[in-house]
C-alpha cells in the first residue's frame, strides 16, 4: 500500500469514527483513543479537533474500555463504570463538535 492510500485509509477510518460517535453509536472514551492515534498517524495531532480527543484521551487512560475491559473484576469494573459515565457526559459535547469539524475538513478529502 502506498502513502496516499495509507493515507486515504486513515482519513476513512477518522471520518467512520466521527459519524460513530456523532450518531451516538460509539463511545467518547474509546474514540478519542481512536482518533488521538490516527490524528498521530495523519501528522495532524497538533489539529485543533485532534488536540481534544488526544486531551480526553490523556485524561480518560486510566479507565477501562474496549477489550481492556475483560482483564477487569467485576466488582472494579462497576466502580469504574460510575466514572466512566459521568466523563463521557463531561466530554460529550466537546467530542461531539472536534468530530463535526473534522468531518467538515476530511469528509470529501
């Protein structure tokens, strides 16, 4: 695969990730950690909108999401599940709009 597909193929997946999460069917935690690495991959993490997922992601890494989750116990996992709803609600909005202007930027790209 050459650079521009490369390429072409990480602009994909942001833009999938952001309607995702605009349509509510993913999570704030799981893609800000998405985004933060691909917004590395692109050579865009010092973009404004990339600049706030890798900031969620930087101040959400202690919770567990995703696959992390099944090395959890059940009962730590509960407890985590309390802060973990409260920081997607904290971040929501904020997550919401870096993803619209991201799409505005890469969805025709």
């Amino acid at each position: 695969m050459g650079a521009e597909e490369a390429r072409a193929e990480t602009v994909g997946r942001v833009v999938q990730a952001c309607r995702a999460l605009i349509a509510g069917d993913a999570g704030v935690i799981l893609t800000a950690r998405l985004l933060s690495s691909l917004g590395h991959r692109l050579g865009e993490e010092d973009d404004p909108a990339f600049v706030t997922f890798r900031g969620i992601d930087s101040e959400t890494d202690h919770l567990p999401a995703g696959q992390e989750r099944q090395h959890w116990a059940p009962d730590a996992l509960a407890r985590e599940d309390q802060e973990i709803e409260r920081v997607e609600a904290w971040y929501r909005e904020a997550a919401i709009a870096a993803a619209h202007e991201l799409l505005n930027r890469l969805a025709h790209t």
